[in-house]
C-alpha cells in the first residue's frame, strides 16, 4: 500500500472512530474552546455542530464544577491523561453527570490541544442514589428485612438487617447461608410453617403469623410477609421476608380475650364462657361415661352486706368465696362466676345423687367460717341448686336453668342448703308457658309503650335518648323487661317485640326531633341478626320517616358476633350506608376481640354499669374503664358510659376523658310526656 493510500486508510479510521462512537467524543484547542464534536456528543447537549465549534467547554459545565474542570483540562495540557466525573447543564437546561476521559493531543511531540470523551452516567448515579436510599431505609428499618436465594434448596439467605439482629439475636454472620426455618420451634404452628411452604413452592406471596424463636431460647409473635423478586426474564430469583414482632399486640388480645370470658374480680369464667363452653364440657363427660353435675350457688343476704359496708368490701368478700369454693371442689371441676353473687360449679361424676350430695355438703361448709375484711367479720351462707345431664343434650343451658329453679327453691327453705331440681320445680316452667301466651297478647292488644332514657354531654345537655320497652299488664302493671325478655328470646318472641320497638321508635323519631333530641338508640337482639329481614326492615322504616343520618341508632351486644360474625359485619355495613349509626352495647361483659373490634363497623360503644359502678372503689374496673376510652379514641369511635349515678362517677368519668353519658344521676328513662316536659325544664334553665 502506497503512503498516500495509508494515510487515507488511517484517516477514514479515525473518523470512523469518531464519528460512529456511541460514546459523545470532542476535542478542544488550547484555549478551551470546541473545535470539533461527534454526533452522538451533539444529542448529549442537545445542539449541532456549528453552534458548538468554537464556544468554550465552560458554557456547558454547571458552576460548581467550573474549577474542578479547569484544573482537570491544565493537567492534561501538561500532558497527563485525566479521568473524572462533572455535571454538564444541555442546551435543554437538563443537568447530566458525565465520566470525562482527557488526553493530549500531541504533534510533533507539542500538545496542540485536548482530545475528549464524555460517557453519560445520569441514569446509573440516580439508579445509585435511589439503590443507596433504599438501602439505608432497610438498614433503618424498624421490622427485620431479610432476602432469601430462590435458586438453592432450603432458600438460605444472603441478607438480614440489623433489625432482625436485634429481632431475634442471631448476627448476619450467623444467619447467612442458613434458612429462617431456624427460628421454629416445638410450639410453632405447623399450619402456618405449612402456608409458608407452599407459598415458596408456588412462588407467591405468604402472609401469616407464627411462633419463632430467638437465639437465646425466648420467643415471640412474627408477622410475616414474603414476596418473590423477579428478574427482567420473570424468573424468581430471590424471596424478601418483612418479619415484624407482634408479640404485645397478641398479648393484649390474649387478655381482652380472657376478659371477655372471665371475671375481673375473682379470675374465674363468666357467664360469656359458660355459655361458649357448656356443651364443650358436657360432651367431654360423656366421652368418659360420667355425667355433668351443675350447682348452681347463690350467696344469702349478700345485697346488705355491699349496702352497708360498700361495694369495695362485697367484692373482697366475693374473691374470698371464689378461692374458697375452688377448694372444696374436685379438681377436675369447672367454677364459673354466673354474676353478682352467683357461681357455677360443673362436677363431671357418677350419674347417681350420691355421687355429688357429698361435694354439695363440702361448698355448703365453706361458709360455716366467717369471712374476714378489714378487720370486718361477717358470716355467709349459700343456697344450692343442683341438676344432671348423662347424655347427649342439644340444650345444655337447660341443665343451668334447672340448676337455677332448684337453688330457689333452696333459698324458699331458708337458705344454707341444697335441693335438686325435680318436676315439682318445672312449675316455674309452667309460669314461663303462660307468660309466653301473654307476652303474645300483649303484642296483639298493644299494651307495650317506649320510654325514652336521655344520653347526655359534658354541658349536661341531651345528645340522644335510648328506647326502652315496657309492658303495661292489664292486672300486673308494669313488668321489669328482666322477666320477659329473657323468655321473648329463648321462644323467638323478641323478633316481634323487636320489630314493634324499632316501629315506634322510627315513628317517634320528628316528635322528638322537635324537643330538640335528635337521635335515638334502638336495642336489637342477636336472633334478628340471624334471620334475612333485618336490613330489608330498617330500609323501608328509613324510607317511611324520611330518618336524617344519625337519626337512629341500632345498639347491639358483643354475643351478637358469637355466631357467623362475618355476616353479622356485612348487615352492619348495609346498616350504616344507610345513614344509621351502630353501638355496642354492655361493653366489656360480652365477646371482646381485638380482631372484631378493628373489623367491625361501629361508631359508638357503651361502657357496661358493671365497670362504672366500680370506678370510683375499684381501680380495676376505673382501669379497664380508662383503657376502653383510649382504645376507643385510637379507633375512632365514641364512647357512652352507662349506669351513671353519682355525680362523683360523672366527674371521674370527665376526668378519664369520657364525653357522653347515661344514668339516673341524670334522668330515668321517661314517658315521650314526661320526656318533653323534661326538655323544656331544661331549655328554660338554660334560659336563665
């Protein structure tokens, strides 16, 4: 190849190097100004050749960048290569951050200028920059992080955070290269290792809750959350675990959950347990071919005792005569406290009485001491009923209704004995029949009528009544609703004495409205959950009397959620998107669960008398009743204290941060009559 011939073909190599380099490639005279620029280093600017030949370099670098790249330009004029990294500002105004590469440009052995390539990084430093924020965030990151490698069997890990440290006390040396099937342990739940399992299997997304355990042996509660990574081939190449310790949250539903089924005072099952275990309990006897044996224990002349000596020294003694009765009976019996100064005993045994008239003997002896309080003697006895069941039973309430009639008739006989239920007994059945043919006729005849019990505020104002039913016998008068409600729900009568008060209630609803009471509760019973009319019903009743929203409220207890509960949830919903609100009433002596109460759609909850009779003696009970305010407020929901009846529980109350209440210290419940002459004593005091 001829000289001429070569250095075409060098030339047309070089440009070719310059031209089609992806990479944006420039050179600079001495001065620093451009004296030539490839293509791709014009649509990194943004500009064409001609209006960037001849401009110096400075009028692309942004300001803060000036002297570093004047030093950098210098060194290479010196002729030392340089390698940097500056921001550039386009013709667009975007700013971009460049890898810079400088050489000189040597001829005849004199550097005659400044050879350049400039590679765009933008792209890869804020790729950097969010990886690093990334980072730092799972570094400080308060649930433990772990990645697992999908690739190899057992998935073991490759990255824990220091959360998970601290989590569970292994370091990440320890816990790289091993799979988090470490943490289990004999009480881990093998349905949830099993979830987690499967989820791997099939590379899906598993959230579940489990046992796991630390390092040192102690274990908590981890909500787990595990999610596959994908790679740009939709390939699973790694699992993320979120592990968070839930371990106070469990345990704080573990004890409202044994609230709700157990006593406060004395750490026994309440009525709410009995009710949830009795056939449990029976059916466990029959297994063994032994009967269930039920006393049911009533306290003699307990209600002077609390009169006189107060409600603090009644409770003493009731814990002193639960402690007592656990002694006397056999250890495979189960003591209830029914409530008030009613217990329980279930005592599987032979089916014959003489099997069990011994343990009767035994709790009756339990009161032949005195109790002691205070330095305070008194003297207790008992009155005992007692009935069996010794096979199979799909009414095993009746065995404690039985228990129930025969302790009064112990009590008939003077008390401090023990009698066993018998036919004669059932004549209270009989009664029952009868009230329930008249409860019947009372519903035909009208003979019920609402009274209205007013919910008042801070100011002393009314925010709302409650509807409470009374029955106006022809020749009894009125009967307390405690003797025929418990029979209207046992026969089903409640869905029409129910559906009777919810008429009454929508149709009262403008009269009241015009005295200034703006809402009004309803109760309604856990049966009417369970048939399919209810929000039909409450829809044609808002519709008939135009209701305003928050006109009415629907009140219910905790048992209602005991059965089929995620139904229970849906007709509440339906019940609320019509502009009605929804209570729960007798809070804290029902079915407590954290997991309803953050599920279910209530706006108001109504703290049970039993809790604020006590607030002012009994700091437990002023406990659970400040903890039910706070735990209401987190939820968002309002709270009404009911059974207000001194005016040191209303201030006390206030105190606790309680805004709405209910009680006789305020009013009784009222005829709509006598409501409205009670609302304008009250508008003109407030005149005044």
């Amino acid at each position: 190849m001829s000289r001429s011939h070569s250095h075409e073909y060098n030339e047309q190599h070089y440009r070719s190097l310059f031209t089609y380099n992806p990479d944006a490639v420039f050179s600079l005279n001495p001065a620093g100004e451009f004296v030539q620029i490839n293509q791709a280093g014009c649509d990194l600017v943004c500009a064409v050749e001609e209006d960037i030949v001849g401009q110096h370099y400075e009028l692309l670098v942004v300001k803060d960048d000036l002297e570093r790249t004047r030093r950098h330009f210098e060194a290479t004029l010196a002729g030392q290569h340089q390698r940097y990294e500056i921001r550039i500002r386009n013709m667009h105004g975007e700013i971009l951050q460049l890898d810079i590469l400088n050489i000189p440009i040597i001829v005849n052995g004199r550097i005659t200028g400044v050879h350049g390539q400039a590679r765009d990084r933008t792209r890869e430093r804020q790729t950097e920059a969010r990886l690093r924020v990334l980072e730092r965030s799972v570094e400080a990151s308060s649930s433990g992080v772990t990645i697992a490698d999908a690739g190899l069997p057992g998935h073991p890990l490759v990255y824990v955070n220091p959360a998970f440290e601290r989590m569970t006390g292994y370091r990440s040396d320890e816990m790289v290269g091993r799979s988090c099937n470490m943490l289990q342990g004999p009480d881990t739940s093998p349905t949830a290792v099993a979830s987690i399992r499967a989820g791997l299997a099939d590379l899906r997304e598993v959230h579940t809750s489990l046992l796991n355990y630390r390092k040192d042996g102690s274990c908590f509660w981890n909500d787990l959350y595990i999610a596959p990574v994908r790679n740009i081939h939709n390939e699973v190449t790694h699992f993320i675990g979120i592990q968070t310790d839930i371990s106070d949250r469990i345990q704080q539903e573990e004890v409202l959950t044994f609230q709700a089924s157990h006593d406060s005072l004395t750490g026994l099952p309440n009525r709410t347990y009995l009710e949830s275990h009795l056939l449990g309990i029976c059916r466990q006897a029959f297994d063994r071919q032994l009967a269930i044996h039920a006393l049911f224990i009533d306290l003699d002349g307990f209600k002077p005792i609390n009169d006189s000596l107060g409600h603090a020294f009644g409770d003493e003694i009731l814990a002193q005569t639960a402690r007592r009765l656990q002694l006397a009976l056999p250890d495979d019996a189960t003591l209830i406290r029914f409530g008030g100064d009613e217990f329980v005993a279930l005592v599987p045994g032979a089916p014959e009485r003489q099997a069990v008239n011994p343990i009767a003997d035994q709790v009756l002896a339990q009161f032949s001491q005195p109790f002691l309080n205070e330095d305070v003697e008194i003297t207790l006895s008992a009155a005992i009923g007692i009935s069996t069941v010794d096979t199979s039973t799909d009414n095993s309430m009746r065995l404690i209704q039985q228990a129930d009639m025969a302790m009064y008739e112990a009590k008939k006989l003077g008390g401090n004995n023990w009698q066993w239920f018998n036919q004669t007994l059932d004549r209270r059945v009989q009664h029952e029949v009868a009230l329930r043919q008249q409860l019947q006729q009372a519903l035909a005849r009208e003979q019920f009528e609402l009274f209205y019990q007013p919910m008042f505020n801070n100011e002393l104002a009314i925010v709302g009544v409650e509807a409470l039913i009374r029955w106006q016998h022809p020749d009894r008068g009125y009967i307390s609703p405690a003797e025929y409600v418990p029979l209207a729900e046992r026969t089903g009568q409640i869905l029409q004495v129910s559906e009777w008060v919810m008429r009454e209630a929508c149709a009262r609803a403008a009269q009241l409205a015009d005295i200034g009471v703006d809402s009004i509760s309803i109760n309604l019973s856990p049966l009417q959950f369970h048939r399919h009319n209810l929000v039909e019903l409450l829809a044609r009743l808002n519709d008939q009397y135009q209701l305003r929203p928050g006109q009415l409220c629907v009140e219910i207890t905790e048992n209602v959620f005991l059965n089929d509960p995620k139904d229970v949830i849906r007709q509440l919903r339906e019940i609320r998107n019509m502009g009605m609100e929804v209570a729960i009433d007798d809070f804290g002596t029902g079915f407590s669960s954290l997991s309803y109460m953050r599920d279910m759609p209530v706006d108001k909850i109504k703290i049970d008398r039993t809790f604020v009779n006590g607030i002012v003696s009994n700091e437990r009970d002023a406990a659970i009743t400040r903890g039910t305010l706070s735990m209401a407020r987190e939820l968002g929901m309002s709270v009404v204290a009911e059974g207000v009846e001194t005016e040191e529980q209303f201030r006390l109350l206030k105190q606790f941060g309680c805004t709405a209440y209910q009680g006789f210290w305020y009013a009784r419940a009222l005829p709509l009559e006598d409501l409205q002459t009670f609302t304008r004593a009250l508008n003109n005091r407030s005149k005044v």
